[in-house]
C-alpha cells in the first residue's frame, strides 16, 4: 500500500517547481523560437506566392504583347502583299499597253514597207513586163 507521507508531499511540491521552472526556461523559449519559425516560414511562403502571382501576371503580359504585335505583323505582311499584288497589277498593265502600243506601230510599219514594196515590186513589174515585151515584140514600145 502506498503511504502519504511528507516525502510525497516534497516530491509533488519539486515536481511542481521543476515544471515551473521548465516551462520558464526551456518550453516557453522552444515555443517562441517554434512559433517564430512558423511565422518566417509563412511569410516566406506569402512572398513565394506574390511573386508566382507577379510571374505568372508578367508572362500573361508578355504572351499578349508577343500576340499583338503578331497580329500587326501578320496585318502589316498582308498590307505588303496586297499592296505588292496591285503594284505587279499596275506594272503589268503598264507592260500590257506598251506592248499593245508597241504591237501597233509594228503592225503600222509593217504595212507601210508592205505598201512601198508593193509599190516598188508593180513598178519593177512594169519596167520588167516592158522589157520582155520590147524583147518579145523585137522593137521599143514607147
């Protein structure tokens, strides 16, 4: 059986004290360095997720402006490319009527040295036809 006697009454005042004592010097101290740590560690991750926010809302910037000036770039591109088309348009063209021009004063000038070799082909016809016939005939014909 179990005697309550003073000593039992020294030990629970010692292990009382010795609590006290504990929670004085080594419990509270661990706990403030404890909660300390946590605090840093949030903290720390608080500054972790505002620059993963800024990161992620900087990258979206970024992706829209590379997409925006795409975008022109593609609009400028095809600018270019109609503006080239009316360009190669309009040169043609203007090949087309230079040619027809030049089709046509060919075409003038070949008819004209066909007249004149026309005409100097029935003369030489002539004197030719003349010739033969004051051969033929054995006397001149004028």
């Amino acid at each position: 059986m179990i005697k309550l006697d003073i000593v039992f009454l020294f030990q629970t005042v010692n292990f009382l004290l010795l609590m006290y004592l504990l929670n004085i010097l080594l419990y509270r101290p661990i706990r403030k360095v404890l909660a300390d740590r946590d605090a840093e560690i949030a903290a720390s991750r608080e500054k972790t997720a505002s620059v993963d926010r800024e990161v992620r809302e900087k990258m979206l910037r970024y992706e829209q402006k590379l997409r925006d000036v795409k975008a022109a770039a593609n609009e400028d591109r095809h600018r270019l490319i109609e503006e080239a088309k009316s360009e190669e348009g309009r040169i043609i063209g203007s090949a087309r009527d230079e040619a027809s021009q030049s089709m046509t004063a060919l075409q003038d000038a070949i008819q004209k040295e066909a007249r004149e070799a026309e005409t100097f082909l029935q003369a030489q016809a002539e004197s030719l036809s003349r010739v033969i016939s004051e051969k033929v005939l054995g006397r001149s014909l004028t």
